[in-house]
C-alpha cells in the first residue's frame, strides 16, 4: 500500500523494517545470519501472518533467523525458543527455558509458555461499559489516506481503535483527534489533520497523549527527571541538616548546573568520545566515575544513601527507602503500578525500550491529581511489552475508566482489543484501500463481522463468548 515517493521518515518502525527485509528477499543469498528486533512492531496480525511466510522463506533458502519477539503467532511459528528471565531488570538476564514449543509450554519455570499454554490467561471483562451516554465525535476526517469518515467515541469508556497497518488509525487518533483536542484544552500548536468538525471536547479538563516518542535522547534524561521524582528528591536532600548546616541549596543536588555537579563531565556521568568515521561513544567519566557528582554533594546522605546512591537504586528498592516522603513514594508507587519497578531511577534515556519509555510517560501523567474528566490516548502502548506486562497495562487503563476518564487506545494486540468496550475498526486494507470505517461495536459484535479483518483474528478467541453492557462507573 506504500506510495513510492513516500518519506521514508515517514514510515513507522515496523514498515521501515519490511522494507528493508524487502531488499534482502531479493538478494536471494543463502548462509547469512539474520537478526529482527521485534518485526511486528506496528503489524495487524493479518500483515504479521505476511511476514512470518517471509522470515520462513529467509529460513528456507538456507539461513538462520533469530527474531526477539512477543507476538504470540511469532513464538509458535518458531523452530527453538530461548525464554529468558525469570523477572526484568536485576532480576532477569537469565535463560529459563528453550527448546521447542512443546518443551516450552510444559516448562512451569516459563512465565512466557504458561501464557502460551493458557495456564495463565489475560483477564477479560465480563460486561463492557456503555460510558455515560455522550460522545466524542470527529466528523469527516480526511487526512492522508481517510476517506471523509465520520467516528463516534463513547465518553467515560475504553475504546480501541484497530485495523491493518496503514489504515489510517494514527492519521485520525493522533494527528486529528488528539492535536485537536489539545488545542482547544491546552492551546497547542501542533498541526491538526484535516477534518470538518469536532464535537464533545467540552466532556473533558485534560487530554493526554502518549505515544512512541523517546522522553529523551541524553544521559541527562531518565525516569526520575522526566516524571517530576528528581525535583523533590533534590528538595529532601536540601532539608537534610548536614546539607543546611553547609547552606546547600535544591539546586546544589542537580547534575544540570554548577555547583554540585562534577565538572569533568559537566553531570553526565560519561564523556564522550568521537570514532571519526564511527558513531560517538560514551565512556564513564574518570574523575566522578559515572557518579555524576562532586566529593562535598556525596557526603550528603540521607539513611546512608548519597543522591548518586539514591539515582542508582531501582524503582522498588527506592520505594523502600523513601517510604516516609509521600510526594516521593507515591510517583514510585505509580511507576510500580506501570510495571516499571526494575528500572533504575537514573537509568539513561536512551537505553530505555520504546514500550519502558511510554510507560514512564503514563507514570507521570498518573502521578498528577486525577479529576476524572481526561482524555486518555494512547498510541499502541504494548510496544515491547511480554504477555505479563500487557496485563499489568490493561488493568492499569481499566482502573483509568473505572475512574471515569475516557480512554482511547490504538493497537493490534489482540488482548488489549478484547479488554475494550467498544472497537472501531478501519480499513478494509491499508493505504489508498483504506481510510474507512469497516465496523464499530463490542469486540464480540466486531467477531461477528465477517468484512473485518480484525473481526476474523477476534472471533478465533471468542467462540462462547456473548455481549453483555456494563453501566458507565460500575467496575
């Protein structure tokens, strides 16, 4: 469906990888080793079950493909799996169990096969809310390739908005609905998508947007500064008397400004090196070692932790520490809730996965005060994620609902689609073919329709399954 003058800044992760194993495919070569960062990035599982008949043609004409992957039709369809963990962070970097599928699945060490084998299942609602009888309402959308379509969204419920890549599903959540809403709530200037009218953004005080964006591209960047955590930690070690004795100052415990900070580095912990024809590297600095600070801002310690000590622990163990502070523990307790209490709180930005760096971005839109009137969008949040995570997020976003916001969430994940209240489904096919609405409804009432290629994917999970409301509040 791509044009051929299309940008290829344009294209999102997952069609820029096909279009580089396109050029492999084509080179007919055989003994060659092939490694995929999670190729269904991005893909319906109509597009996935494409790419998974390509990687087995690689396989087929003599080479070795080894894909790091979720998807559950990728596991299955693959000759050896590796399952590492047992947990993330510290503690994972273990192999847990490999082999074939069969082997994976009766392995009860594997987290990975017990949700494969269905011993642990994703838990689904059973009743869907009708939200509070109002709705969200974008009247005809025609940017890129959507056809004059007109969308109702139920407020005060969770909607999925599904359909084949490039079917116009970011086109008219996020380049529309999102930038516009925005811009009537809080001013924004971001270009809007074409559309004729919007009606119903009245419902809400709050819009938040959560995409894939990196929260930073420095080692300056990480959790604790992009969620808000590192202003109040640099107010506690202010407080501290050893600190106020000596007339240090909030500003004295940043890495971003004199004072406190190691100057070699300038606070960034590493220094970086330039490889002439080669990408830079970062190398940890000699004189603070990767601690960022000067010798005086380190022998300030609170229960014998140095702020550096502190940026070092990982989200749970910092929740222990810091329990007593209640603006610190209740922005741990939230990135603990996301699924995130592996992560380091100085953890660089840039080594965070796409899926880690959303959640922190729901972590800190969590950790301010709730009205119940927000507009949640989020823009295929299980990037990255294993099942376990997937149903941390799903629990978390009906927790969001049950509060009364109104959540709204574009993705393939079959999981996610079955746990929202009510599905719009775009299509038929992608690019110029698409940009229609296919069907709307329940999951249960988009299995139904045969015209709907997610509708297909879906009833394949719902054999017995049948549509029952749920009152706008009620959990």
């Amino acid at each position: 469906y791509l044009t051929l003058d299309r940008s290829v800044v344009s294209l999102s992760g997952g069609e820029a990888q096909r279009v580089r194993l396109a050029t492999q495919l084509g080179s007919t070569l055989a003994g060659v080793l092939y490694i995929l960062d999670e190729p269904s990035i991005g893909l319906h599982q109509k597009d996935n079950a494409a790419l998974l008949k390509l990687l087995k043609q690689l396989r087929d004409s003599g080479n070795s493909v080894i894909v790091v992957e979720h998807d559950h039709e990728t596991i299955t369809a693959a000759d050896h799996i590796i399952d590492m963990g047992p947990g993330a962070g510290l503690k994972g970097g273990q192999i847990i169990a490999q082999g074939t599928l069969p082997e994976i699945l009766d392995n009860d060490r594997s987290l990975t096969g017990q949700y494969l084998s269905g011993k642990i299942k994703m838990p689904t609602p059973a009743a869907r809310r009708t939200g509070t009888g109002e709705f969200l309402v974008i009247e005809g959308a025609k940017e890129n390739n959507l056809q004059d379509i007109t969308v109702q969204i139920p407020v005060g419920a969770t909607t999925c908005v599904t359909g084949v890549s490039g079917s116009g599903k970011t086109s008219l959540i996020m380049d529309i609905l999102y930038n516009a809403v925005a811009q009537r709530l809080h001013k924004s200037t971001d270009r809007v998508g074409q559309f004729d009218e919007l009606i119903g953004a009245n419902f809400f005080d709050r819009v938040v947007g959560i995409d894939q964006a990196p929260i930073g591209r420095t080692p300056r960047s990480n959790p604790a500064t992009y969620t808000g955590l590192f202003d109040h930690l640099r107010n506690l070690f202010a407080q501290l008397p050893e600190a106020r004795v000596r007339g240090y100052k909030p500003a004295r415990f940043s890495f971003n400004a004199p004072g406190g900070r190691c100057e070699a580095c300038a606070g960034e912990g590493a220094v970086q090196v330039d490889m002439y024809f080669l990408p830079a590297v970062f190398v940890a600095c000699e004189n603070c070692h990767g601690r960022r600070y000067n010798r005086e801002t380190l022998e300030i310690k609170y229960k014998g932790f140095s702020i550096a000590d502190i940026l070092d622990l990982t989200v749970q163990q910092a929740a222990e520490v810091l329990s007593p502070v209640p603006a610190l523990s209740e922005r741990l307790r939230v990135l603990r809730d996301v699924g995130l209490g592996y992560l380091r709180l100085g953890q660089a930005a840039q080594t965070l996965s796409g899926g880690e760096g959303q959640r922190v971005k729901l972590a800190r839109e969590l950790a301010r005060k709730a009205t119940g009137r927000t507009l949640y969008i989020l823009d295929e949040p299980t990037t990255g994620l294993h099942f376990d995570d997937v149903r941390q997020l799903v629990e978390l976003l009906q927790r969001l609902t049950d509060a009364g916001n109104t959540v709204i969430i574009v993705e393939h994940n079959l999981d996610v689609i079955m746990s929202a209240d009510y599905v719009i489904d775009l299509g038929p096919e992608g690019g110029k073919k698409g940009g229609k609405v296919v069907a709307t409804g329940s999951p249960e009432e988009i299995a139904s329709i045969s015209g709907s290629f997610t509708g297909q994917y879906l009833a394949r999970m719902l054999p017995n399954r049948h549509h029952v409301s749920r009152q706008h509040g009620v959990a």
